[in-house]
C-alpha cells in the first residue's frame, strides 16, 4: 500500500537526517507536500498506479464544491465517476453530526479499505474528512487538495484531524497522516480576501516563531495578489513540517505554532456574538499582545517588538474596546485548554524566528499588553 510506503520513507528520512539541516524540499517531501500545478504533478500517477481498482470519494463543501471541483473532475480522467460529498461550508458544521451522516452514506456506497478519500478544501473539510477517512473501517486512504491558503500552509499539514464538540474546537480527533498533499495556487483566485487574509496571519505566526529570513519576505510584501503569488507559502509550509517532525504528537516544540493564540482566543471569544472578528484576524492581535508579553519578560528587544507590531498592524485593523474589557479577556484566557495549575501558559518570541512554549502569563502582565496594543490605536 502506497500509505505504509510512504509512511517507512518518511521515518527514514527523519531518523537519517536532523531536522535542523533538512531543506525546504526535504521537509515537504517528508510531510508528503507537493507543490505546483496538479495537472504537471503525481496525482495522476499517485491515482492510477494505486488506486485503479478503488472507488475515489470527493469531500467538498459548498464553495469548493462551486469553485474547486470541476476543475478536478474534468482534468482526470479516473475522477469523472467519483462519488462527491457534499459537506455544509463553516467551522459551525465540524462537527459529528455530519460525520455520521457522511459515514452512513460511506456504508451505503459499499466504500471499502482500499478506497480512497480526496478532500478539497479548506481546513473544515481537510481536518473533517481526515477524521472521517481515519475513523471509517479503521482507516482509509486520503489525499488532501487544500484549497484555502490556511489549509495549504497549516491546516492540511502535520497529520490532525477532527472535529469540534460543542464550544470545544478540536475536542474529538485522531493523528492521521495524508497519503499526499497536493497544494495549487490556482485554487487560491477564487479564495475570498478575508480568507487569503486568515492565511497570511499564520504565515506571519511561522516567520515569527522560527525565520528571521521570512520574516524580511513577508514584510516586503503589500498587496493580497503578492500573498498568493508570494515563495513565503512554501516557506511557510516548511516551517509546520519542521515543528510537526520534530514533535509529531505535540509534547512540546509544537506547541509554538500557538503563538499568539493564548490572547488571539479570547479576543475571538469576546468578539464572537457583536464583531464575529476572523480567527486570523485575531491570531494577528493576539501576536502583538504576546510579542508585549515576550518585551516585558525580557526576550525580545523594543526594536523588534515596533518592528512585529509595525507589519502586524499593516494589515489587521485594532477593533474598537477599552481597558473596561481587560478583565473579560484575562478571564476567557484562564479557561484556555492550553493551561495547567491554573497559570495562563503560552509563548514568548526569544527575538525573531525563535519561540519557547510553556511560558507562564500573569494577569497584569496580559494587561499590560492590551494596553500596550489600545494605545497603537
Ligand atoms: N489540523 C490542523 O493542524 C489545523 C491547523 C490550523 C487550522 N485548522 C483548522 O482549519 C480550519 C480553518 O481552515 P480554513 O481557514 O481553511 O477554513 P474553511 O475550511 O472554513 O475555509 C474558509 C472559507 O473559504 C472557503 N473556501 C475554501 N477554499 C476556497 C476556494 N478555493 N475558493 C472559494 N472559497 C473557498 C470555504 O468554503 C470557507 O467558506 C479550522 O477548523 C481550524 O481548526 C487545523
């Protein structure tokens, strides 16, 4: 099976190289990524040569399903018969309920082992599908297509999958590995700009907690269309697969990819019913408070704290509050389930492209970094 081969090449790869010194192609290599237009790539191969004999399932939603997949049933011949399941667009339908009734239809169809699931879309559908096809008879093949610019560079990449349970995002899932990745940037022309903006934060998220040199890309960078043309979406695949391999279950590097999350949270959550601010959106706001945090613990310079919040602020607008709110925020930040012993943990930036986890947050301190950002207003 074309899984278990790709699975022994990737722990060959890891265990014969350090990480540290593997190479941009290496790293996506390692995490099965593909780059490039996917008429010109493997897929095709990757279909015909081990999937000739499956039925091929295709999970979209509504807007890949308008946007996306005509594309891919008519370039490939071997998907004009594929079944096409319909997923309902948006985070507030990650959840089990569809699954169910996706795995029923699975049944139904007679979908077996060696079958194979494709997910075109965005993170709702990669990370859903991903934990469908895992979940389903013990596991199936999937290749993912992201679609969105978060899905290529981070949703899609580093083997989670699942759903949410209730106010709990990402309650219920499984590590599950895709057999490729397969990342176009023609899927990103009908990408929405609020979207190719929610990418670009965590593009940012990844210059900063591990390349100085992406770091100077991304601020060269000053409309949407260079975002989407941008060498910095493969650079920024390069730094998830670096942090997913060398901490595959999250028992400590991975950790930094939730830098600027802590507060970028719960200004989410204190937003959720009046200005429904984007998650990427707030992510941004949130790295400028935790870049404060890193400031006031002594790891970064005041140089470099202007510089983060200069480009930050380029982009993302500071919505309208005052310090009344500080209180509510340090509260939903107290309840955050990166937490342990009842002290706010998250990241500190030890200068740019350098992160440590597990950093404690004390109220005032969080505060302060609120303050700091209401008074860039
Ligand atoms: N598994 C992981 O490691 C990981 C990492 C980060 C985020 N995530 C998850 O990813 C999800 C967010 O991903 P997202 O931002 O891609 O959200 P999404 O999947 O909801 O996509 C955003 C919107 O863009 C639309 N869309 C996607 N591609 C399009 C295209 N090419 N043209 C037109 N419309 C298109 C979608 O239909 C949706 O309306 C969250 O559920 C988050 O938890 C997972």
């Amino acid at each position: 099976m074309l899984k278990q081969i790709s699975f022994l090449r990737t722990l060959s790869l890891f265990l014969s190289n350090d990480k540290e010194k593997m190479n941009t192609k290496e790293l996506l290599r390692a995490c099965h990524i593909e780059n490039g237009s996917l008429v010109d790539s493997s897929f095709q191969e990757v279909l015909h040569a081990h999937y000739s004999h499956s039925r091929i399932v295709i999970m979209v939603d509504e807007n890949t399903h308008d946007c996306c997949l005509e594309f891919l049933i008519t370039s490939f011949d071997q998907l004009a018969n594929a079944e096409v399941m319909l997923l309902p667009a948006g985070e507030e339908n990650k959840v089990l309920e569809v699954c169910f009734q996706v795995w029923e239809a699975l049944t139904e169809y007679g979908i077996g082992r060696n079958d194979l699931i494709i997910n075109l879309g965005g993170g709702v559908v990669t990370d859903m599908g991903g934990f469908i096809a895992a979940v389903y008879k013990r596991g199936v093949d999937f290749i993912h297509i992201p679609t969105s610019l978060l899905g290529m560079v981070d949703a899609s990449i580093g083997g989670k999958t699942g759903v949410d349970l209730g106010v709990y995002k990402n309650q219920l899932g499984v590590f599950r590995a895709p057999v490729k990745i397969y990342t176009d940037h023609l899927f990103l022309e009908t990408l929405p700009e609020l979207e190719v903006l929610n990418g670009f934060a965590e593009m940012l998220k990844h210059a900063l907690i591990s390349s100085i040199e992406m770091w100077s890309d991304l601020k060269s960078i000053s409309s949407l269309k260079a975002i989407k043309e941008s060498q910095c979406i493969e650079q920024s695949q390069a730094v998830k697969c670096r942090v997913v391999l060398a901490d595959p279950l999250e028992s400590g590097q991975r950790k930094t990819l939730n830098f600027g999350h802590t507060v970028g949270h719960a200004i989410e959550g204190f937003y959720l019913d009046s200005l429904a601010l984007p998650h990427g959106h707030c992510v941004a706001l949130g790295m400028v408070v935790e870049s404060f945090i890193s400031f006031a613990h002594g790891h970064l310079s005041k140089e470099e704290l202007n510089d983060i919040s200069s480009t930050i602020l380029r982009w993302f607008e500071i919505p309208d509050f005052d310090s009344s709110s500080f209180e509510s925020l340090v509260l939903l930040m107290k309840n955050d389930k990166k937490n342990s012993a009842n002290k706010i943990l998250g990241c500190a930036l030890k200068g740019i492209g350098n992160c440590i986890w597990d950093v404690e947050y004390t109220s005032d301190e969080i505060k302060n970094g609120l303050e700091y950002l209401l008074k860039l207003k």
